[in-house]
C-alpha cells in the first residue's frame, strides 16, 4: 500500500475516549515503535496481559502510567469495566506481553465491544511473531493462514487438523517448547510428511530458523531439547495430490452411486452428468454412453 502524503502524521497526545492497540517487542527492545512509546507516555491507563512484564517494559522506556490487568481470564468483566471509562473520556492502551494485541491475545473480545458501541479504536503496528515467521520461513507467503496455539480441546483439536490435510495455504502455528514434540507428531500423524520451518526465540540473540521436514524434525528434537517459543510455519498441502487422491475415490464409486451423491443434493440428472464427468476427467457424452449400456 503506498502512501499518499509523504509527511508522516505524528500524534502528539492521546485522544479521548480512545482504545489504542500497542505492539510492544516480541524478544528485541530496540523493535518498540516511537509512536507506541508516545502513545503509552499520553494515554490515561494502560491494560496489560501482564502487569508485571508490562511494568519492565515501561521501566526501560522511563514510562510511567497506571496499569491494570487485562488478560485471558477476566476478559469480558475488565473490557467491561474499560469500555465505561473510555465512554466517560478516558484514553486506554491495550498491551500483550509481546507482539501485537487481539492476534492470539484477549485483546479481541474488548475491540468487539468498543465497535459495538461506537468507541473508536486504532492499532499501532509492531512487531508480530507470525509475520516474522512467515517471511523469514522460505515458504510461500502470498496465501496463508494463521492457526496460532491448537486447541486443547481433543475433539476442537481433531476438527482443525482435519481441516488442515486440506488446506493448501501455508499454516503457521504457535507452539510452547513443553508440547513441540508432540505437536510434531500430530502433525506428522495427521497431515503426513510435509516442509516444516521451526522458527524460535526471534528476534533475539539465539534466533533460529530451521527448515525441515516433519518427519525429520521429530528426529531432530528426539534428541535435541526443544527451547524457547516456537513459531511453526507449515507447507500447504500439495494441490495435485490432492486432485489425485479426489479422483481415485470417485473412481472407487460405481457410476450409479457417483450420479446419486449430486441428484441426490437435487442436482437435474444432466448437471450431475456434468459434475461425474469432470470429477472422473472424462466428457459428458461417456457419462451418458456408460449410463445407457448399463
């Protein structure tokens, strides 16, 4: 996106009744914006995931501001709580313990609510582990999806890996170094061999990127302690394999069945020659030719 006035717009103050959404770094200090550090020396409170990290950080900078919790468990009670001061004219700063608010954060759920009732709100960039990730992977980033942490939930977990043999896009995942071996040989289990590049610790002094293969990277960590955050970026699956594997199972129905998985739908027994012909890669009229010699 290019800009159109090359002046840069500075913002001295925060404005009332405003929610601002602070990226703070995710390793490297020196990757804090001067617009964030301003943002945070004007607002009239801070919420933090964790007021302790967040309190370091603003020690660091020389900042300093009230602050309150703001984080997974108490959600929904404290953007309530915050969205009644922003009403009555208060300026806030969201901040997560690092990268950016609402991307794998509870800084989504008080956005919502802000928008819903009319609160403006505005997102300073920043540093974010997934874009990070991503470009320094290797891997294709035109088209990707972001997974951030599987549920733990075992059947909420089950569902998205389902999904994930189909999914062409690049994945990138978040993992904690306790769960990656086992990370790994779900995705292994469930998604088969495919290029995995294992980012950690960036952006700080023993930033890595390792690109590898699933298979390859369970061997890897069987024997090498998995340490620090993991960022996980995923090949896509390959889509000619899985145009393959599609047409090998309709070649596993008869014709009979075939045609009755669209008419059934409520497809005209003409679309559905339509449709069996090009999932089996043959032309209409040998649809019909079969169907009339059976």
């Amino acid at each position: 996106m290019k800009e159109t006035d090359k002046s840069p717009i500075m913002h001295n103050a925060a404005e009332p009744g405003t929610l601002y959404l602070c990226a703070t770094p995710i390793g490297n200090l020196g990757d804090i914006t001067e617009r964030v550090l301003r943002t945070l020396e004007s607002v009239d409170l801070i919420a933090a995931e964790d007021t302790r990290n967040t309190l370091r950080l603003l020690n660091h900078f020389g900042i300093k501001k009230p602050l309150t919790s703001y984080h997974e468990y108490n959600k929904y009670t404290k953007a309530e709580e915050l969205v009644t001061k922003l009403h009555r004219g208060a300026s806030i700063a969201v901040v997560t313990d690092a990268g950016t608010p609402a991307i794998s954060d509870p800084g989504e759920v008080i956005v919502a609510m802000c928008l819903e009732q009319g609160i403006r709100v505005t997102s300073l960039p920043g540093a974010c582990a997934l874009i990070t990730a991503l470009t320094m992977s290797g891997m294709p980033a035109r088209r990707f999806c972001f997974e951030g942490f599987l549920p733990t939930d075992k059947k909420e977990r089950r569902y998205i890996l389902t999904q994930l043999q189909r999914e062409e896009r690049t994945t990138i995942l978040y993992e904690a170094p306790h769960h990656l071996r086992g990370t790994l040989q779900e995705l292994y289990d469930n998604l088969g061999d495919r290029r995995i590049t294992l980012c950690r610790e960036l952006t700080k002094k023993f930033e890595e990127a390792l690109p590898m293969t699933l298979a390859s990277a369970i061997e890897y960590y069987g024997v090498n302690e998995p340490r620090g955050e993991y960022v996980l970026v995923l090949a896509g699956a390959d889509r000619a394999a899985l145009e393959e594997e599609k047409r090998r199972n309709f070649e596993e129905m008869t014709l009979e069945e075939h045609m009755a998985l669209y008419t059934d739908q409520g497809l005209s027994r003409k679309d559905a020659m339509k449709k069996v012909a090009a999932d089996r890669g043959v032309s209409k009229r040998d649809i019909y030719r079969e169907l009339m010699d059976q």
